[in-house]
C-alpha cells in the first residue's frame, strides 16, 4: 500500500542545533539572555527527552496526516533510451525517510522505473530524523546530503530527484551547492525551492498556543535574519519576507538569499553553473495549498518587494530577470514544467505520481499546460456536500473514504458536478477524516477544501 495523500508538512518549525562529540543536542551560543525563551525550552528538551520532544510536535497541528491509497498492480515502465537512472527522495519537515509514507513511495517511485531508489534520511532512526529534519540548518542539511549521495556508488553517475514539500528546497540547494553526483531531472511535489513569506496556521482553536508553536512564532519574526538563528534554523533558512529582502541583514545573513546570488557582494558563480547542468524541472503547485505561502513559490514565483498584495510569476522576479543562479538560462532553454493538483498541501493519488514520474523521469515528455485552479460553482458544492454527508453516519477510515468517493463518482457520473469534485475529494481523504473527527459539518469541510465559495452554500438544498 502506497501512503500519500493530505500530509499537512508545514513549512514551519524550530531549531537545528550544534551537537557535542557524544551527539548530544546543545543550546546555540551567541542568543541574548533575554531571547527566545520557549525557543530555548524546545530546544532544552529535544536535548534532554528528544522522545518528549518528538511527543510536542505530534501533539502539534504540525504533525502530519498521511492519506493511505492501495498501489494498483502495474509492472514496472522502464525507460527506452537505456538502463534506468536511481531516484533520491528527500521528505518535508516533520516527516521522516523511516515513516510509512516514506518508505512506501521511495519503494513504489524505484519499482515504477525498475532502478535504484533511497530517500535521504538525517539521522540514524525515524527519531533523529524527524527532529534533524526540524533541527538542522539549510547548510548543514545540504553538506549531509551530499556527503550521503557520494557514498552511495549507485549514485555515482547521476540520478533523478524527488523533493517533497521541505525537501525540494533541500534538493535545490544541493543542486547550486554541490551537484555531484549530478541531479538529471528534478521533480518538485508542493515543493518550496524558493522558500516561503508566512506561516501555515499554527494553532489549534479553542487551545493555548503550543510550545513547539510558540517557539515557531519567535523564530520566524524579528529573529529570523539574526546570523545564530540562521545557523540552526532550517524554516528561518528558507524564509524571505517580502518586506526585508533589500535589507543587509537579510543579504549578509540569510542562507536563502546566498543560494539565491542575491547579494551582489558575494555571488557564488558555481551556483549558477550547478544549476543550468539539470536537464529538467518538474515543479507541482497545490491550487488551494494551506502551507507553501505564497503557493506561486512552488512555480518559483513569490511577492514583490514589500508587498503582501503583488504576487509575481517566476519571470517577473528580480532573480529571474538577473538570472542570478540560472533561473532565466533553463527556462529559456524549455527545461522547466508546470504541474498543478486541485487541492491542499500533499493531497494527490498513486496514479498522479505515477504520471509525473514517467512523463519527467521515465519518457521526458513534452511539457504539458497544466489546468486553470478549479473554480468552486453551487453545482460542485452541493455535489460536495451530498457526498460529504453520506460518509458522516459511518465515519470511515481515511482509505474507506478515498475508496467511497471513488465508487460514487463512478456510479453518478453525471451528477457528482464533473471530475474536479471527485479528484479534490478522492485526493483529500485525510483532510476530510480529520474534520470528521473534529465534529465540523460537510459545509465547513467542503469549504476548507474551496469546494464551496461562502455564497455558494446559500444554494445547498
């Protein structure tokens, strides 16, 4: 069974610490006393119970909802143009290479093209890695990554990539840093590979604000461009505030902005050369994605400078234009596609991955336009509504109802307003089992999931 689905990886999280010879986590040097006090608390308490720590983030709204779909039986599609290139996988924060979600796409993504697959993992177990992934910086992460690739003989010769959420700007980074061994074809799934300007909601209504969300809140405000929080903090990292980005603390400290070339004073030619040397880019945007901010970075796009209100396109940001680690240079040269998935962050089926993944990796295909954001109508809402409602009184597992939705849609055709309907449903069957459980009505649940403009449910009959 392959695990994919609604994985609500937020983007968002605390620190990456030093360690002691012994592997012991420490406290950063270098913080005012009076700083960050549920940061240090945190940060005490992974180094003390790392178990306990692990325990706040799944008691978090950060934690992750994986969406179990059953794998089809297909043989393998190997590549016609010779033996077939090895996958690396690299997964989103509070996510790990050792969960079943991990696991079981590095295996099903190797046994689609017959090769070689691994995803990277930073640590020894699923513990270590789920904090690593939380508690290392951009940098050191990058260095883990490719020392692990170039200890790998199977990856000696190149390879593909898949970048999940966190991962693809992890994956990017490699890519200006060091790339070698070589990324071929480098396929980004909700991916935030030029970071991200807010958090996702951090909270959980009627509840206190949580530790590991409080922490969150100090990290990515004021201090996120503080050199000692960018030296341990992966989401400070991979933050870019729209309002800041021609600020010298941001181009001197940011660890974004230096893969990015953005500071004039100190471009990394090799960056750029690393990046023109990957033959493709695939990169998947989440139409009603509640975690990558704005969702147009998955496409490389993001805000203007000091705005909130004007979002640009890839080729209309500065580092497109200037070219400044090779953006402009493979998109000119037809090396960059756009792929999109109807609903929230990590909500898509097998066969989508399936498609991506012979269409970049497999045939290297044309591009192909992707589709308009699906725009929500009366007739989808109430559509959305009835389908909703009929899973209310079983309350069924996540996999039950991607397998309900599916028969419906099967048997009413016509009636179910479309196809858009029953892949946003289908795809999102771990979101609408969470709402289940928290008590909300099918009209607040098919509005989460923009199925229902707030006018529209003014038609549900």
């Amino acid at each position: 069974m392959l695990r994919i689905g609604f994985c609500s990886v937020a983007v968002s999280s605390v620190t990456a610490l030093a360690k002691s010879p012994d592997g012991a986590y420490l406290l950063p040097d270098g913080l005012p006393d009076d700083c960050c006090p549920n940061l240090k608390n945190f940060t005490r308490l992974a180094r003390e119970d790392p178990e306990a720590a692990l325990q706040e983030i799944l008691d978090s709204p950060l934690h992750s909802l994986v969406n179990p779909i059953q794998i089809p039986d297909a043989a393998p599609v190997f590549p016609s143009n010779g033996s077939p290139l090895p996958i690396v996988l690299t997964h989103g924060v509070t996510d790990s290479c050792f969960s079943d979600f991990m696991v079981n796409v590095t295996a099903a993504a190797g046994a689609r093209v017959g090769a070689h697959a691994v995803c990277i993992a930073q640590g020894k177990d699923y513990l270590h890695d789920y904090l690593n992934g939380l508690l290392m910086s951009m940098d050191d992460s990058v260095d883990d990554f490719a020392a692990q690739v170039r200890a790998d003989p199977r990856l000696k010769n190149g390879f593909n990539a898949i970048g999940i959420s966190q991962g693809a700007m992890l994956t990017r980074a490699y890519i200006n840093k060091y790339n070698d061994p070589p990324v071929k074809a480098f396929l980004s799934i909700h991916g935030i590979p030029v970071g991200v300007s807010g958090l996702p909601k951090c909270f959980q209504q009627g509840k206190p604000l949580g530790l590991v969300c409080r922490a969150i809140d100090e990290v990515l405000s004021d201090l996120a461009y503080n050199p000692k929080i960018q030296s341990f903090a992966f989401p400070a990292d991979e933050y870019r505030d729209p309002f800041k980005t021609k600020n010298s603390v941001y181009l001197e400290n940011s660890q974004l902005a230096a893969i990015n070339n953005e500071n004039p004073l100190r471009v990394n030619a090799t960056y750029k050369e690393n990046f023109v040397k990957v033959e493709r880019f695939a990169m998947v945007k989440a139409w009603q994605d509640t975690v990558v901010y704005p969702n147009e970075g998955s496409w490389f796009g993001g805000y203007a400078d000091n705005s909130y209100e004007t979002l640009l396109t890839m080729k209309e940001t500065e580092v497109y234009k200037n070219d400044t680690y090779g953006l402009r240079t493979v998109d000119e040269q037809g090396r960059i596609c756009y792929e999109t998935t109807p609903g929230d962050h990590m909500a898509f089926s097998d066969d989508t991955l399936f498609t991506w993944i012979d269409r970049h990796f497999v045939n290297r295909s044309e591009c192909v336009v992707p589709p308009p954001a699906p725009v929500p109508t009366p007739k989808h809402c109430r559509a959305c509504t009835t389908i909703v409602g009929l899973m209310e009184a079983g309350a069924p597992t996540v996999h039950v109802i991607s397998d309900l939705v599916k028969l419906y849609c099967w048997i009413h055709p016509i009636g179910v307003a479309s196809t858009v309907v029953c892949d946003v449903l289908a795809n999102s069957a771990a979101s609408i089992a969470w709402f289940m459980q928290q008590g909300y009505k099918p009209e607040a649940i098919c509005e989460h999931l923009s199925m229902c403009a707030p006018e529209s449910l003014n038609f549900i009959a």
